[in-house]
C-alpha cells in the first residue's frame, strides 16, 4: 500500500475515534493548514540529537505534536508506533513526534512503560507548536516531499 494511503488512513480513523485535548477555553486558531509549508523549527532528542524541518523535504512524514498527560494522545501513540513499525525501514518515510511542553524524563518514562520504539523530540517550552497552533493535541501532520502539509 502507498504510504500516503496509510498515513491517510491513520490520520482519518484516528479524527474519527478520538477528540482532541484543548489547554483552555479559547479558539482554536490553526497557523498551519493543508497546502502550507512546513516552517522552518529543529528539535533535539534526549541524546541531544537535532531534527530540522528541512530533513522532511524529499519524503513522506508523519510529524506528531502530543503529550504524555493527554487521555486522547494516550490512545492515539500506540496507533503511532504501529505506522512507526510497519513503514520505519522505508527510506522515503520520516516519523517525528514532539512533546510538548514536558521533561525528558516524563517522556522517556512513558516510551519505557509502553514499550514504544518510535524516535521523539522534545519542545519543552512549546515554541514548535506555537508555529503550528495555538492549542489542541494530539496534532497530526501529513507532510508530502515538497515539505507541504496535505
């Protein structure tokens, strides 16, 4: 199956059986949209790793906001490391998912007690995510070769 028909498929049951978490009252104001560019942000990794939003063109990613804390980002993960599974060795596939606002050690927690094996990032102030919106996880991004959200 195309990869863009999995991750599509992911993306549209996982809208359909979970809500999203909103951080307050306010509305949700979504900076990025289908046919936008990607911005430009890095993230590290635990092991001080970096990940540059140029590392997406030429591929097909996934890029994942959640946090460890979110009932509905607990439910959509394990979702996650299934695509992760099935389409990690595909050189033209890139998984990226980024905390938000929370420590490294509460992540690398949470990836041991659920056996996860899929790479994160961390944003602990969450200045990544305020590229993209002003609230609401989990966030899920289809981003195609050309860096273009679709």
């Amino acid at each position: 199956m195309h990869i863009t028909k999995i991750l599509s498929f992911i993306v549209t049951m996982t809208l359909l059986l979970f809500s999203c978490i909103k951080d307050d009252e306010s509305e949700t104001i979504n900076y990025i949209n289908v046919k936008s560019q990607i911005p430009t942000f890095a993230v590290e990794d635990t092991a001080g790793n970096t990940f540059s939003s140029k590392q997406f063109i030429g591929k097909q990613s996934l890029l994942v906001f959640f946090g460890t804390y979110c009932p509905d980002c607990k439910q959509v993960l394990p979702v996650i490391e299934e695509v992760w599974k099935e389409l990690k060795d595909d050189p033209k596939f890139l998984l990226v998912t980024i905390s938000r606002k929370e420590t490294a050690e509460a992540v690398s927690n949470y990836w041991e007690e659920n056996q996860f094996t899929m790479p994160f990032y961390l944003d602990t102030r969450g200045e990544v995510f305020s590229l993209f919106a002003n609230n609401t996880i989990p966030r899920i991004y289809i981003i195609n070769p050309d860096n273009e959200v679709v």
